[in-house]
C-alpha cells in the first residue's frame, strides 16, 4: 500500500509537472536576439514577470501582430457569415507578402477570410477583411486605433489592417502584451488561432484553399527536405508571427494553464539569414518559438513553485503530525510526517509570498480512522496548506513509527483427572484412580520402545551364554 501511495504520488507529479518543466532557468533576455521583449500575466500584462522585460517601452514596428487587432475589430464589428468579395485593391501586393490567393471578382465568407489572414499570414485575406468591415482599409485603421485607446495601447498607432510596414505604424512590447492578454479573452479568436489545419472554400465556383497554421507553439512546421525546429506546447492558446525588413522577426503569443493566463512579446530580431539554407536556415527563423515556449515554461515554474517537505522546513512551516490509532480500548498518539514527494502551488504570486508569511498559513491535516496494526511509512492521511483560506497545495503524510497489537498469551498445559466415586454403604471402596497426565510424545516413548524390542533379545543370548559355560565346565 505505501508502494502504492508512492507510485501514485511520483505519477501524478509527472503528469502534472512534465508539460509545464517547472525548475526552468530564468531566462538571459541579454542574450535575445530581439531587441524588446516581454513577458507578463493576462491579469496585469503592463507588469513584467519577475522582471522579464527589456526596452519593453521602445517603439517598434509590429508587422504581421498586427492581424490579432484587425481579428478582433472583425469580430466585434462584422459578421463573420457575411459574403466578401475581394476586390483589386486586396489582390495588389508584392511578391515578397505573405497571401493565400484569392483572386478578385471571387467571393469567401468573412469566417474563411480570417482564418487566411491568421493561420498563414495572408495579407490579402487581411485587406479583404477590412475593406469589407470598415468600407476601406484607412477606415478600419481607425477602428483599429478606437479599439488600442480603448484597451490601452498609448503607445501604439495603427495605418493598416496587414502589418505591412509604413513608418507610422508603430507600437511597443508592452502594448502588444496589453493587446494579447485581450485577445486571451476572446475564445473565438483563440480557437481560430489554434486551429492547425483549414480549408477555405469559394462560394461562387467551390475553388479550395488549404491553409496550415505556422506558430509551432501550436503546429509542427510543414514537412521539407530538411529537418526543422519544432516547438509545441500544449498550453499555447494562440500566437501570431511577423517580419518585415524594417521590423525584422517578431513574435506575440499566449498560454494558459492552471487558469493564469501569460503573454509573451518578441520584437525585432534581425540576425541575418543570408547564406544560410536548409536546418541552419531553420534554426534563425524558429529561434523565436523555442524562445517564447522557454519563457512560459520559466513563468509558470515562477509562479507555481515545486514544494516538498525540504521547503516547508527552509520556510519554518510545519511537517510534523500525529494521528490516533486505535489499540484494543485505547486510543494511542502515534507521529506522523510529510512524506518526501513534490507538490505544485496551486495559486500564482501570492504563493510566493505566502511562503515568507508563516502567521499567515495554516494546516489542515486529513486522516481517516486508524487501528492497530500501523507501520512506518504507511500512509496516515494528508495535509493541505491554506493562505487566506485559498488552498496552496497538498501533501501527503505517512506514520513515523510502527504500533502492533498486545501479544495473545499462550494456553496453559491441560490436566485431565477423573473424579474418585463415593462407595455405596457395604460396598468396598473403588481402586484409586491416579491422575492421567496427557500423553507422553514420541520423543519420550522412544526409549520405552528401544528397551522393549532390544532387552528380551539380550536376555535370551545371555541365558544361552550361562547354559553353555555351565555345560562346558561339567565336562
């Protein structure tokens, strides 16, 4: 049973902890390629985590990011069952922008449209978009502007829907952490930015267009000749790429696990891609994933720390119980303690602090009832560690010592005896019957039976002995 307990414990720890990595390293953010960079919490995403900042205040070009403020205009002001068609103007880009290729004159529905605008980049997608919501696409990036003020992005100005770039169209890391944690908020737009795979169908002809999504916190890259960078993490609940030459690699994405939202920004990353192909080509363009995915893995091990029963000793809190056993008519005290297993914080921030304000923790151990007999190890119940009535984590407890139930005390040799009869009046007396021990063993019969079976031969022998000395000597 406590292997049992054990096994469990180790399990669910594994379970729990793999995905997250708690224990990460903080992050060297000097050592970023990106030139602004953020990470910070869906509740207060103006404040860094744990400092995790730099040049966060620095304006900056957003590039494709810019789609997840178009997405969420769209979504407030659009219908997203409404017909589009795409005009000539969503068609007119460079070779070099990113599209999925409608053509004008063909008609998608304002749904499709935004899945090619977020899972591939498509800037036609995002052109068609606003022209269809806003009437043109200066008229909806002055929704766009309406909708930064509004969750307050003051650092920010928006002139397209694309996040092509224009020299006045700029913004900052931290802004673009206040426009994630909102975009955190909005399930429909975090299942569309999660989605992997999708198919775009026009309405006039049926002509499809497959798009695949390229955050590799969400899906793998597309297969090729060469091996490519993966990065998945299970509690990425949407991103979004960009890159311009002005604004170079940039990257916003979110997570959310355990109900604690974090949303990371990285701008600017401008390491030269030139002359390099194939993996080594793969490994500049990715550095941002595996970058943001070891930022949210840091910042929820920051915010979920491992316990155990070394840290609540370092703390000063308490390890040690007892627990009632049931003895016969008794009632006996027998010491439990925390076993050695690792548990999680189940609460961000205060956690931390919870564990440097002793006074205003409490413990609350859980036991069934118990009888003898107990055994150091066995489980003796758990405790739960409580701030300001919220729980913080629970552990579980195992009995110090062994307590066994009192001897049975052996039966004593059984004598039979038979009871002596009265005589009648003129009768003689009934012979004395002595008292019958019980049965001797075999080992005490054994030299009975030797002097049985040997002495009568021996006799016989001596007495033929006698007779022939006696007869020889007559002679």
């Amino acid at each position: 049973m406590r292997r049992l307990a054990a096994v469990l414990a180790a399990a669910t720890a594994f379970v729990v902890l793999a995905p997250v990595c708690f224990g990460a390293d903080k992050p060297d953010l000097s050592k970023f390629p990106e030139q602004n960079v953020i990470l910070s919490t869906g509740d207060d995403p103006t404040v860094s985590l744990n400092g995790l900042e730099k040049n966060a205040d620095e304006r900056a070009y957003p590039a494709s990011i810019t789609k997840v403020l178009t997405a969420l205009v769209a979504l407030e002001k659009g219908n997203m069952e409404d017909l589009v068609t795409i005009s000539a103007y969503a068609v007119k880009l460079s070779s070099a922008n990113a599209k999925i290729g409608v053509k004008e004159g063909e008609v998608y529905r304002l749904l499709d449209l935004m899945y090619g605008m977020l899972l591939p980049s498509g800037c036609d997608a995002a052109k068609a978009v606003a022209e269809h919501v806003g009437g043109s696409e200066e008229g909806f990036a002055e929704l766009m502007n309406e909708k930064a003020r509004e969750l307050g992005m003051t650092n920010s100005h928006f002139t397209n829907a694309s996040g092509l770039h224009d020299d006045d169209m700029y913004t900052t890391a931290r802004d673009l952490a206040i426009l994630g944690a909102a975009a955190a908020q909005n399930d429909t737009l975090c299942g569309m930015l999660t989605t992997q795979n999708y198919t775009i169908t026009e309405q006039t002809k049926g002509r499809v267009i497959s798009v695949r999504n390229i955050d590799r916190l969400v899906n793998e890259p597309k297969p090729g000749d060469y091996t490519k960078v993966s990065a998945l993490y299970p509690w990425c609940i949407g991103g979004k790429t960009g890159s311009t030459n002005a604004a170079g690699r940039t990257y916003m994405a979110m997570a959310r696990y355990s109900g604690v939202t974090l949303v990371c920004v990285l701008l600017g990353d401008k390491i030269s891609t030139s002359g390099t192909k194939g993996t080594a080509y793969d490994k500049i363009i990715a550095n941002r994933f595996v970058e943001a995915k070891n930022l949210f893995e840091y910042g929820y091990s920051y915010l979920f720390p491992l316990v155990n029963v070394r840290t609540l000793q370092a703390e000063g809190l308490p390890v040690s119980f007892s627990a009632d056993v049931q003895k016969g008519e008794e009632s006996c005290s027998v010491p439990v303690a925390v076993e050695d297993v690792d548990a999680v914080v189940s609460m961000y921030l205060p956690a931390r602090l919870a564990l440097r304000s002793k006074g205003q923790i409490r413990a609350q151990v859980s036991q069934p009832e118990f009888s003898v007999p107990v055994h150091a190890g066995d489980p003796a119940g758990e405790v739960s560690y409580f701030y300001e009535e919220r729980l913080l984590f629970t552990l579980p407890l195992v009995f110090q010592y062994g307590l066994e139930p009192d001897p049975t005390p052996s039966p004593a040799p059984v004598l039979r005896m038979e009871q002596r009869p009265q005589p009648s009046p003129g009768q003689d007396p009934a012979p004395v019957q002595e008292v019958q021990a019980e049965p001797e063993t075999a080992q005490e019969q054994l030299p009975l039976r030797l002097l049985r079976y040997i002495l009568p031969p021996l006799i016989l022998l001596g007495g033929l002995f006698v007779f022939f000395l006696i007869r020889r000597r007559s002679r």
